[in-house]
C-alpha cells in the first residue's frame, strides 16, 4: 500500500523540476535582490503606492517595475541559489511544497526549498530576521521530527524512487541560536543540520574557491560519518609505526578520496572541529593542477590523512611480518562513508582531479594515519607547511588556542584561553559579537588583533611569566588560580570572560540602540573594540579591588558592579563634543587604540572621581603641554651641554687631534650630515652646509664618556674626568661604571619621547621631567 495517495505524489512531481532552461531562469529570478514586473502604464501609479518602484528604460507599451524582496523570501532565494550553484540541477519550482510525513491529510509541512541529485535529497526549512535575534524556542518542533523524517523518507522515496539519503537542513538567518543550545541538540539528534549565517558564508567562500568542486566539501559538511554505501573499500596496503603513531601507505582514486576526505577550514562554521587549521584553495591553483593533470601530469609525493578511529572503525587484515622489518602488507578496508578522514596535507592535489577526466582511473598515493590527537594533528599541519605561505596574524592567533591549550607553560596557556575567548565570542550564536570577528579563513567587520591585544592587558585574564602568575594580575580577574586542575578552569575562565564580555556589548547595544552611528563607530570597531574591551576588563579589577565582586560572582551581577559607569560612557557617547569626535578619529597610528580607551576613561573619572587608574593620570600627565615645554626645554639644554662639554674636553685631552681620535663616530657623523643636506635640498630648502658635529646622537656622547672616562687634561689645577662630571644616581644601583652612566640611556630614552610626541603619541610626565630636573641640577646648569 502506498504511503501517499498517488495523485498527491504527482502533484508534487510537478512542483520540483529537472529542466535546465526553466532552472536557468529561476536562477536568474532568485539571484535578484528585487522583485521585478513589467506593467501596463497606466496600472503604475497605485502600483508606486505598493512599495513598487521604476527602473530602467520603459518598454513601448510597459513599464518596468521592481520591489525589494522581504529578508524572508530574500533568505529563501538565497538558499536555493546557493544549492543550483553547488550543482544541484532537480529543485522545487513551487514556493508551496508540502510534503506529508503521516497518514492523515493535516499532517503536512512547507518545505522552503528541496534539491535532489542521483545521491541525496535536501529538504531544506528557512527561518530568517532583518535584523539579529533571539529567536522563539524550537523544542516541540524539533521534538516531533525525528517522526517527520521517517514519514518524509517514505514520502520522497514513493515520490522520486527509492536510494537517496534524506537530510533535513534548518537554515537560519540573523538568529542567535547556539549550536550548543537544547534546541540544535534535539535537531542534530533527530538527524538534521544546523545551516546558520557561518555555514551559509563558508559555502559561499567554498563556492569561490572551490568552484564546481565544492560539492564534495559541502557532502562531507552536511553529510559527515553517513555511508555513502554499506560496502566497505578495500584497498592493499603497507602498515608501519612512526613516532609511536599507526600509520596505513596505500593508493586509492581522487573520486573516492574526494567523498571521503574532509579539510579542516580555519572557519566559523567548522567550529565543532578542532583542531582547524587549512587555508581555503586559490582558484587559479586549482585550475592549473586539473589542467595539468590532464596533460598528463602527476604527484608522485603523497596525501596525507588522518582516521579517527573513535568515529570511523578501520579493519586492516595483515600478513605475518617478516625479520627484516616491522612493517607488514595486507589489505585496509575503510567505510565507504563522508567526511571520516581529515585531509592534512594534499588538499590541492585531491580537488585538483574534481573535474579532471582522470578522477575514477588515476590514483593518488596515501599515507593515512590511525586516531592522531588533534594536537598531533595540528603540530603535523605545522611542520608540513612551516617553509611554505606564511600563517596570516589573524590564522595564527585563532591557532593559539589548539597549539597550546594543554602546553605545560602556564604563559602558553593563557595565550591559549585568549586565543579561546576570540573564537567563542565570534561563535557564539547568542552574543553580539556573533559572526563579527576575522578567525582563520573567516572575514568579517572587526579583526581579531584588537581582540587578542586588550585581553592581554585588560585585566579580565591574567598574565603570567614561565609557569607563574605576573604578582596582583590572577587576584582581580575572572580564572581562579586556586583551581589546579587547567583544563577545568581554563574552560571556566573561557565561560566567565564570553559571558561578560557579551553582555557588556549587550548592554552598549540596548544603551545606543537609536545611536547607531555611535555605537558602530565607537564600540563596535576595530579602535573602539581594544578600548571597550580594555576599559570593561579594567572596571571590572577596579570592583573587585572594592570587593563588591569576586571570582564567585554571576555574570549579572558583574554587569550591576560596572553599569553605573558604562551609563556614563555611553552618555557621553550619545552626545559627543566635536572636539572629541575629531581628538578620536584623527588619532592614527599604533597608538591610537590606546588614546581611544583613555578618552573612554577619562569621561568616567569626570563622574566618577575615585575611578582614576595610574595609568589614566600618566596619560594626562603626557598631554600637559606645560609639562611637555619644561621637559623638552631641560633636555634641550642637557643635551647642549653634553655635547659642550665633551667636545671640550676632548679637545684639552688631544688639541688639535682631537677629531681624529674619534675617527669612527667623526665619519659616521659626517654621513649623516650629507644625508641630512641631500634631504634638505630635495625638500626644496636649497644647499645647506651642516657641521658634521651637529649629527652627534646621545650614543655617540655615551661611548666616548665611557672610553675615556678618568683621563683628566694635565696642566689645570680645576681639571676634572667624564667620571666625575657625568656620575649621576637615578636610583638604580652606583658602583659601576655602568651604574653611574645608567641615565644617559635613561635620558636617551626621554628624549625619543619628546622628538616624536606628535607622531608616536609618546611624551613626558611628571616623574619623568623632574628626573630631567634631577640631572639638570646635577649637572650644575641651574647656575649656568
């Protein structure tokens, strides 16, 4: 008896469609971001009141008109699209396919989009939001469709034959929905896929690269650990150990590696894997291998992959080995399943023969390892590709977490939990920063440098040295160091940090929702990322110093201890002076982040005066011009005399040799002195003669004060050394020669501060202009 009436089963043929030309059009249709209509002209004036607009040039009896689509059938095209692009050539045609899952004639479902090949059937349900969501709770309907699919199964195999695998895909646009959430639970355990904003960017990414190919990446995507067939491959092969690891030498052809091969992208939508390290292919690349395994080219090195062994049960029958070596032949067999072995090195060469004419005949030497750890695995990834494409910044800190998560270093682990943070905080669904951050192959607004850079110094993470906490850094911030047991509390520590971090930007959100431009510019850049996250992070140790919170507190009443503060920020940022809009957005450079979280800062202190972290007055200190003149003028005149002096001396110690004696630095000297002439004249200031002793540098100063550091000129009763002028005590030890000559570094140091205040944001404060007072002084010029 057949599950479905016959005539509802036609009528649902009729509704999905094969035909390249109709498919084409659709296509075509889908693709647009606009509805599009051609109508009488005299119908488009109430159709203008419809949301209806022209375009383009009017036809002779028509008018062109189109409207943009809502986000809802937006999403739905785009899916549909995004499956004809994978090369999906059987689609539905009808919007309203409802497919039956049981016996009584209500129990039927929408399908928004279904695409069928020789192999699979997708059924796909699309749910979308113009802008980003919590979404309702899923639970009774994923509760129910475990059910479903089995009527669906029965459904589609009377429909369209029996053989394919049915996947059940739920596709979600601009949803805070968390793949760890009980909602996706309960649809992965019902055997459906979870096809989010990550999954959706990934195959467009895979698309672009991977072009035609990229159905295989998507099978193994969706399809992962299913059988392709019952029968298992069987292949001979070579068993051996290396580095206490099993391993398998074999050869098998590209089609079947293609099916049951995975890559590990570096992206969001891998984030369930770890660990994940590959590029994305180059297009071009992988044109010119198929093209030159075409002509007859070939790779004689081999592909290597990984089967896990807790997910895939490989069967090796050996022959008994031989005394010569530990190694043995035999047979391997391998489910014929998706995605089961991790594709290390050689995914070039393997999705080179996708659209090759050789892909079935050739085959591709293998060595296979038996269930690497995922550590093993990354380090093997490392060592293969370490003299090859330099890892991207953005790639290598989002590997930090897999490389060092249970290093033995304490300073390597917590670079490790940052590493961690910044993946969470992208992947987490249900945050605002979802999808928002680069990670590996991922490109989105802000970049994950920011990220990495203020959870360094934020206070929210420790910092350490080797294996010991940085003194007073473990005490205000969110891992416990009381807890010995790492990987508990480094999972802890991620948990507490995501948790906060989001809802500080949840509460930014809600406080600056009719501010958009204040919040897009000022919290969610890439500036105002290091500052937020630097400033919460430092809130939050100035509350804990307080005891209001600890490292027993809940998320929310972290937020209660910060909020009075954050109301400020966000105040001042709703009303922002122009002074300061343009103070903050002219600040270029490396230092700007910085500058950014000081103004942020300082709009606390003004209300909260007791908030006035050391590093705040330092700053403030080096923006007082007042302060700035009086320092530059010391070190102005510091500088003067040094070079005075010496030169005074030198010339009582040598006369007129004196020059020739400080033969090495004269010539170096000299040559700064025609570089800065050469300089001169191309900037448009003419020929200038420079005395070369005006190209002296602080350096310079140093090195003949310390070699000739007692000599004393003879003949003068009121003679005196380099030792007895320049011995100054900074307060850093006074034994040494190198001691007492500690602050011409020092005051090196001071003077790169002032040269290049305007450039490199640096200058003087307070303790520092009365050290340049200190030596001033000491150097008698308060008499001069």
């Amino acid at each position: 008896m057949p599950f479905i009436d016959p005539a509802e089963a036609t009528a649902l043929r009729e509704k999905i469609s094969s035909d390249k030309s109709q498919l084409g059009k659709i296509y075509a249709a889908r693709s647009s971001k606009f509805h599009s209509r051609n109508v009488e002209h005299s119908l488009v004036e109430g159709l203008l009141e419809h949301g209806w607009e022209e375009y383009g040039e009017p036809l002779k009896t028509k008018t062109r008109l189109r409207k943009p689509k809502s986000h809802n059938v937006q999403f739905e095209d785009d899916i549909w699209c995004q499956l004809y692009r994978l090369g999906y050539r059987t689609l539905n045609v009808d919007e309203n396919f409802c497919l039956p899952f049981g016996s009584d004639p209500s129990d039927k479902k929408q399908i928004d989009v279904v695409a069928i090949d020789d192999d699979s059937v997708l059924l796909v349900e699309c749910k979308s939001s113009e802008i980003s969501v919590k979404p309702p709770s899923y639970k009774t309907e994923f509760e129910a469709l475990r059910s479903r699919l089995d009527g669906y199964r029965k459904a589609i195999d009377q429909t369209f034959g029996p053989g394919r695998r049915l996947k059940y895909i739920f596709a979600t646009r601009n949803l805070r929905l968390s793949r760890d959430s009980a909602d996706i639970s309960r649809l992965v355990s019902s055997g459906g896929f979870y096809y989010n904003d990550n999954t959706f960017q990934y195959i467009e990414s895979l698309l672009k690269s991977y072009r035609s190919a990229a159905h295989y990446q998507f099978m193994g995507l969706i399809m992962k650990g299913q059988n392709i067939n019952k029968a298992k491959i069987e292949v001979p092969a070579i068993e051996g150990t290396m580095g206490g690891k099993t391993y398998y030498m074999f050869s098998l052809e590209p089609q079947l590696l293609l099916k049951i091969g995975f890559v590990l992208h570096r992206t969001r939508a891998n984030e369930s894997e770890m660990p994940t390290y590959q590029r994305l292919l180059v297009p071009s690349r992988l044109k010119g291998i198929t093209k030159f395994i075409d002509s007859g080219g070939f790779f004689p090195n081999s592909a290597i992959l990984n089967f896990n062994e807790r997910e895939t049960k490989l069967e090796f029958h050996g022959q008994p080995r031989s005394k010569d070596t530990v190694s043995r032949t035999g047979v391997l067999k391998i489910p014929n399943a998706f995605a089961i072995a991790y594709i290390i090195d050689g995914q070039h060469r393997i999705y080179g023969y996708a659209n090759s004419k050789y892909k079935a005949s050739n085959t591709i030497p293998v060595v296979a390892f038996k269930n690497l750890d995922p550590s093993d695995q990354l380090e093997l990834f490392m060592q293969i590709n370490e003299n090859q494409k330099a890892v991207t910044p953005t790639l290598r800190i989002t590997l930090e977490e897999d490389l060092y998560w249970s290093a033995t270093r304490l300073d390597s682990r917590l670079k490790a939990l940052r590493s961690s943070v910044i993946r969470a905080l992208s992947g987490d669904a249900s945050g605002p920063l979802y999808g928002k951050i680069s990670l590996g192959e991922d490109r989105s607004t802000l970049q994950a440098k920011p990220f990495a850079d203020a959870l360094i110094k934020c206070k929210l993470l420790p910092e350490a040295k080797g294996n010991k906490f940085v003194e007073g850094t473990a005490a205000p911030s969110l891992y416990d160091a009381s807890n010995l047991d790492h990987g508990d509390e480094m999972a802890k520590a991620r948990g507490r940090a995501v948790s906060f971090i989001n809802s500080s930007y949840e509460l930014a959100e809600e406080a600056l929702r009719q501010e958009q431009e204040a919040l897009s510019t000022y919290i969610f850049s890439n500036r105002g990322s290091f500052a937020f996250v630097s400033l919460i992070g430092d809130l939050h140790a100035f509350e804990a110093r307080q005891s209001t919170i600890s490292i027993k507190s809940t998320t929310d009443q972290r937020i209660n201890a910060i909020e009075k503060y954050l109301t400020v920020l966000f105040n001042t940022l709703k009303s922002m002076t122009p002074e300061d809009a343009d103070a903050l957005s002219g600040k270029l450079g490396s230092g700007a982040e910085t500058t950014w979280l000081r103004f942020f800062q300082a709009y606390i202190n003004r209300k909260f005066s007791d908030y006035n972290p050391p590093e705040l007055q330092d700053w403030r200190e080096r923006q007082d011009k007042a302060l700035q003149t009086k320092g530059r003028d010391l070190g102005t005149q510091i500088e003067r005399h040094m070079k005075n002096f010496i030169i005074r001396q030198l010339k009582a110690l040598f006369g007129e040799n004196w020059d020739i004696e400080i033969g090495t630095i004269q010539r170096e000297c000299e040559m700064r002195a025609k570089e800065q002439m050469e300089k001169d004249y191309k900037d448009g200031l003419g020929r200038r003669e420079i005395p070369w002793t005006d190209q002296f540098f602080i350096k310079d100063y140093k090195t003949i004060i310390e070699k000739y550091w007692s000599r004393k000129p003879e003949g003068g009763t009121h003679a005196i050394s380099f030792e007895q002028h320049f011995s100054i005590d900074i307060g850093h030890g006074f034994n040494s020669k190198s001691d007492k000559i500690k602050w011409i570094s020092f005051f090196n140091t001071l003077r790169n501060n002032w040269a290049h205040e305007g450039t490199k944001e640096k200058g003087l404060n307070k303790s520092d202009v009365d050290m340049l007072a200190k030596i001033h002084n000491r150097l008698g010029l308060n008499n001069s």
